[in-house]
C-alpha cells in the first residue's frame, strides 16, 4: 500500500483529457521563456498562432492576446466555457468578445490572474466583438484589468441589447488615464465585488445608463468615480470612497434609486453624490442601514450637488442610517428642490443642515370635507383651535378618529402624518388653523 501511494503519476495535458468540458488558457509557455511546455499544457496561451481555430495550433506568428482571443473564438465554436489559469496576460489588441449564448470567461481570481494592456498598447482591452448583438447570458468574473492609457474604456460593454442577462463578479479593474468599465444598455445585468480603482488621473469608474428598467451592485468597492442612470438601481453593501463617486441621472420617468448597507467613508475624500437632471426632473433616493461618514470628518457641504442651473427634485430617505458632519453642511445644493426624511436614525443629526423645501399648506376645507395629502411624500399636519366635534383621517382606504368632543370645542394641538393619498377630515362650526411640513 505505500509503494502505491508513491507511485509516480506523469502529469497529463488538459488538452489530452477527453471530455474536459472547458477551454483552458495558461499564461505560461516557450515564447515567454515561463514554461518548457507549449501553452503549459492548456488548450491556448503566448505560444499559441495568430488567428489560431483550434488547439494544437502554435506559432509564429504568435497571439496578440497570450490565446485569450483564440480560445474565446474556438470556444464560441463549440459552445464550451473559457478558463483562465493564474499569471499575467498581455494584450496588444482588443479581446472582442463573440457573440454566442451562454459566453463564459473566468479567471483564477482577481489577485492571481491578470490581463493587461501590452507595452506600447493603448486602447480598451475588452470590448463585444459586434455591440449591436444579443449579447446576453453571459459571464465575466475572477480576474483583473489592468491599464494606464487610451481614450475610451478599459473593459467597454455597451451594447443595444436591453434585455441582457449578465453578471460579472469579482473583477478588479485598475486604471488611469483611461476609464475604467461601461455598461450602458445592459438592462438585468447583475455586478458583484467590483473592485474599480485609479492611479493618479481621476478617471470615470462606471458608466450606466439604462433607458428603462433596473440593475443591481453587490458588494463593490467604487474608488474612482461613477456615472448611473436608470429607472431604478439598487446598491447592496456597496462602498465609495472619492470626491464624486456617485453621479446619478433621472430617466424619462421618476427614477428610484436604493442604497442597503451602502458606506462612504470620508477618509481622504469628502463624501458627495452629484444629481444631474436628464431626461426628467425627479429622483427618489432611499438609504437604509447605511452609513455616511461614520467618522464625522467634514462632509462636503453640500453633500446633494447639482452642478447645472436647471431645477431637479429629489426625495430622500434615510431609514435606520447615519449621516453626520463636524463642520457645518447642506445636505440640498443650489437648484435642487429636496425633500428629506428620517426614520429611527442610528446617530442624531449632527451639522447637517436639511432645509426642506417648503410644503404649500392649503387652506381649511369645508367642515366635513377631507383633504388629502397630494404631495409625493409624507407631510406633517400641525392642527389647533377652532370649534370642532371631530378630526378624522383616512388611510389606505379606512378611516380614523384620531380626536373628538362631544360638544364643539377648540382642538389641542395636535400633529398629524399624512403620507401620499392620506386625507384628512375636520368637523367644526369655526375653522381650525393648520400648517404643513414636509413629515
């Protein structure tokens, strides 16, 4: 038994496994002087030929790509995934990425297998071979994007398909003097863990624009900042950390856009997300659970920014969250109506000045007549005086008394919510007086 378990097993070739159900890439070979093996065994890699259609097929002339590109051509033949071992792969072209369903590239990890422009090479290192496609149902994930030069994008995948099914997870992208990752028109694409950060040129992180529906991040990390615009998008534990990592547009009908778990630590930079009006003029944002500048440094002031002269509104809401200063701060900026509201925050506000934007308080109606809340957002009702029997107030379809008195009487003072479509109704002789806020 322990002469078996010492028996020598020759390493056999990925290429000669029958039924290996992926295409394999390595990194390592003769041309770079990393291996003694053609491709170190995989199916594509430095020693691989120009153009190559097949496995086996080795240069020179050599691939542009370390066999990225072949091996995604082959494998878009046979309908196979594409595996990227660890190492550095160099790129002197762009990887177009083909069109087929299910396309599949996956790395090592990002901290083991990286793909990078070549020395000389400045350009986007991975874009769709025909942007126009229906490219859905594909995958990007575990390996790392490397570049410092070009005009455009370090990995570009705008395309004219609203209805694709992506996901790409646990990429980092490191760039400078080049942005970093778009993906307009990826409707239902799902980004989990982006690791996106710069050198020393600011550049755009993301760009995401979505005409119609939504997307999603989980988990990211945006250094380098960003541009979103969709009707609605949700982060999830998301993390910013620069000047401007948040540059979010409204679509042609009310955007939404959802913030669970999200954090912004001031650190070097002040925390600030920029509202640029677009197609429309409103914008809902909702924070829960997150927290904005948890060490109370100095928040940007303000920390809402509209750097255009033309009016968008925002509703914001912070629920179980925190956002605090140590210097004074507005939370609105110059040409934006805001409208914010607070539940069950986890610290007190602290020199961060909200100024609402005032609520227009209508006038007493007719004793019996209700009044509902017409705003898009909840209002507070500060009622007294008057000679009155009842005040009653009707939501979601039931109503409620909320005071009484069985003769006419003034009404202590009283302060009633009334959210979106909630009404209220006074029976009196002398009319009460009332004022509106923003709840």
């Amino acid at each position: 038994m322990s002469n078996f378990l010492h028996t020598y097993v020759p390493r056999v070739k990925y290429k000669n496994v029958q039924g290996k159900p992926f295409v394999a890439v390595s990194a390592n070979g003769i041309s770079n002087g990393l291996s003694d093996t053609y491709n170190d065994g995989a199916d594509f890699g430095p020693d691989t030929m120009l153009g190559a259609t097949a496995p086996d097929q080795y240069g020179p002339p050599y691939t542009q790509t370390t066999g990225i590109q072949e091996a995604l051509n082959y494998a878009a033949q046979i309908g196979a995934p594409v595996e990227l071992g660890p190492g550095t792969f160099p790129a002197s072209t762009t990887i177009l990425l083909p069109v087929m369903d299910g396309l599949y590239l996956r790395g090592a990890g990002m901290h083991l297998t990286s793909i990078e422009q070549a020395s000389g090479f400045s350009g986007a290192i991975m874009q769709w071979a025909d942007p126009s496609a229906v490219n859905k149902w594909y995958y990007l994930g575990h390996f790392r994007l490397y570049g410092t030069a070009g005009s455009g994008y370090l990995i570009d995948l705008e395309q004219n398909e609203t209805d694709a099914q992506g996901l790409l997870e646990h990429i980092r992208i490191h760039h400078a003097n080049i942005n970093a990752l778009r993906l307009d028109g990826n409707e239902d694409t799902l980004t989990i863990h982006l690791d996106i950060d710069n050198t020393d040129t600011q550049t755009t992180g993301v760009h995401w624009f979505i005409p119609g529906g939504a997307a999603v991040d989980i988990d990211s990390d945006f250094i380098s900042g960003g541009f979103w615009q969709a009707q609605m998008f949700t982060f999830v534990g998301t993390v910013f950390g620069a000047d401007q990592a948040l540059n979010l547009y409204p679509t042609a009908q009310p955007s939404i856009y959802n913030f669970y778990g999200a954090y912004w630590n001031n650190g070097l930079w002040k925390p600030e997300i920029y509202i640029l009006p677009a197609d429309s003029d409103v914008m809902y944002l909702n924070f829960m659970g997150c927290m904005i500048n948890p060490d109370s440094l100095s928040l940007y002031n303000p920390f809402f920014i509209n750097p255009t002269t033309t009016t968008v509104t925002i509703y914001v809401k912070f629920i179980n969250s925190l956002i605090q200063s140590s210097s004074s701060a507005n939370l609105f900026g110059s040409y934006i109506t805001g409208y914010a509201e607070f539940d069950d925050l986890t610290q007190p506000l602290t020199n961060v000045n909200v100024n609402n934007a005032a609520v227009s308080t209508p006038a007493v109606p007719a004793s019996g007549t209700a009044q509902a809340n017409g705003n898009p957002y909840p209002v507070t009702v500060y009622l007294s005086g008057g000679s009155a029997t009842q005040v009653q107030v009707t939501k979601y379809g039931n109503t409620y008394t909320v005071w009484s008195s069985s003769s006419a009487t003034a009404i202590p003072s009283l302060a009633i919510r009334l959210n979106p479509g909630d009404s209220i109704t006074i029976t009196y002789t002398t009319a009460p007086s009332w004022t509106w806020v923003p709840a």
